[in-house]
C-alpha cells in the first residue's frame, strides 16, 4: 500500500498537541498564498472546501487536502509533512508554537505511479 503523503515523528508531535487544543483539524496545501505552497492545518469546519479539493491521505487522522490545480503540479511526487522552528506568514495553527509545518517532496517511484494511476 502506497500512500501520497506522510509525516515525520517531529511534526506528529506538534499535530498532537494541535489537536489536544483544538480538537478535530484538516490540513490543505495552499496554493501559492501567504507562504507559498504549505501544508496548512485548520479546525475542521473553518476551511471551505469543494468537489476541487482533492484528499491525498490521512495524517494521524487527519485528512490532508489539495485544490486540484495545485495536484497538477503535484500529482508525481510523494510529500511529507515536516515542521520547523521559525514563523511563517499563514493562518496555519501552529505558528503561535514558534513552528511551522513545511513539505519535502521526491518523485514517486515507478511502482508509485503505476499504482496512483490505475
């Protein structure tokens, strides 16, 4: 089984502590906006999405979104969800930690692919 996005133990821990705080969150990679293109976390209900947001995965039970136009440019790679220390400009909730969520990518695999694309 294959999966499009992960995260690394580091920002698990961080979503934790989110989640504590705020209970039920979604994550959506904005589209250029604010920080470019970030992987975002909100309180489940304060993010508008529609039939273009695209689920890629779950992160520790949260859903992972991304408009469709931006999975064009993304649709061959493999993300992961990483955090480090330093503000950014979104509305993510983790910046009032000192943190901020960031994307590492590679491009998928052959079997990757093949899979995705059935």
């Amino acid at each position: 089984m294959y999966k499009r996005v992960e995260i690394t133990e580091k920002a698990s821990i961080i979503l934790k502590q989110l989640k504590e705080k705020y209970g039920e969150l979604i994550f959506h990679q904005s589209g250029g906006c604010c920080d470019g293109s970030a992987p975002m976390v909100f309180e489940k209900g304060d993010m508008y999405l529609d039939e273009s947001d695209i689920l890629l995965g779950q992160l520790d039970t949260i859903n992972y979104y991304m408009n469709e136009d931006q999975f064009e440019y993304w649709k061959h790679t493999h993300l992961t969800v990483d955090v480090v220390e330093g503000r950014g400009s979104s509305f993510s909730l983790e910046i009032p930690l000192g943190v901020r969520f960031i994307i590492h990518s590679r491009l998928l695999t052959d079997e990757e692919n093949t899979f995705f694309n059935q």
